[in-house]
C-alpha cells in the first residue's frame, strides 16, 4: 500500500512497529493508539511474512507485505 501523505521522518522508522508508539507528526495530527501497525505485523509474522515500510518526508510511505505461499498438496 502506497500513500501520499506527510511522510514518517527516518528517526522514527526504527520504532514504527512498536506498540503505543506515534511519531512526532502523528501525535497531534492524527488519532490513533499507536496499536495498528503492531498488531499488523504480528499477524504478518503470524504467517511466516514481513512487513515493511519506506517512508520520504513531504511524499508519503509504501508498505509492503510480503506473505510464503501456501504448500501445494491435499488438504
């Protein structure tokens, strides 16, 4: 998913995925609990995936999941 919003600055990427953490911008600027993206990544793990985000200041952020095939075979 790719947005065009303000951007996350780098200082705050390394704790994005943190629980209750919000960065600078989003602290006034947006509600929220700091939960989702936590909990989004937990599930992604959950699956044998990742979750990551690219983020530029002024332009927006792109996340990116990247989920293992399911085996092929009976069920």
């Amino acid at each position: 998913m790719t947005d065009t919003g303000v951007g996350i600055p780098p200082e705050d990427l390394p704790r994005l995925f943190e629980r209750r953490f919000r960065g600078r911008q989003a602290q006034t600027a947006i509600p929220g609990s700091g939960l989702g993206l936590a909990i989004a990544r937990d599930w992604v793990q959950q699956m044998g995936g990742t979750l990551t985000v690219a983020s530029t200041v002024g332009e927006g952020s792109r996340f990116t999941v990247v989920l293992p095939l399911a085996p092929l075979g009976p069920c």
